[in-house]
C-alpha cells in the first residue's frame, strides 16, 4: 500500500511540476520535481528493505529446519 501511494504522489508531483514550469519556468517548479524524485527513491528504499526483510525470514526459517534438536536425556 506504501508503494501506490507514493507511486501516485511522485506520478501527480511530476505532472504538477511539468505544467508549472511551462508556466514560469523549471526554477520555479524544481521543488516538485525533487518531491517527485524523493518519492521514486522512497519506493525504491521499501522494496530493499521488504527483500532484506524476506531473507532474513527465509534465513532463520531454513537455519530452524537444518539444526538437529536435542534430545533430553532420562533421569536415572
């Protein structure tokens, strides 16, 4: 859900950014095209962070399945 929202806010930010500077100008609308950027470049930082996240879930899983137990010894 954070991805789509942020994919609709740089998308709306860039088309905003695209008619203010036709017209006054790109300094005038380089802000919005810098919130454009810093949204593309937050959906990219999530995705890294959700496939780092789904290692490591994969990792622990498959250490859990690949350690023998062991076993309790009886008392005497």
């Amino acid at each position: 859900m954070k991805s789509t929202i942020l994919v609709a806010l740089g998308a709306a930010f860039f088309i905003i950014g695209v008619h203010q500077s036709f017209y006054y100008g790109i300094p005038q609308s380089y802000w919005l095209f810098m919130l454009s950027g810093a949204c593309f470049l937050l959906i990219q930082y999530f995705k890294k962070k959700d496939e780092e996240k789904q290692k490591a879930i994969k990792k622990d899983k498959d250490n859990k399945q690949n350690t023998p137990t062991k076993k309790k010894r009886k008392k005497k």
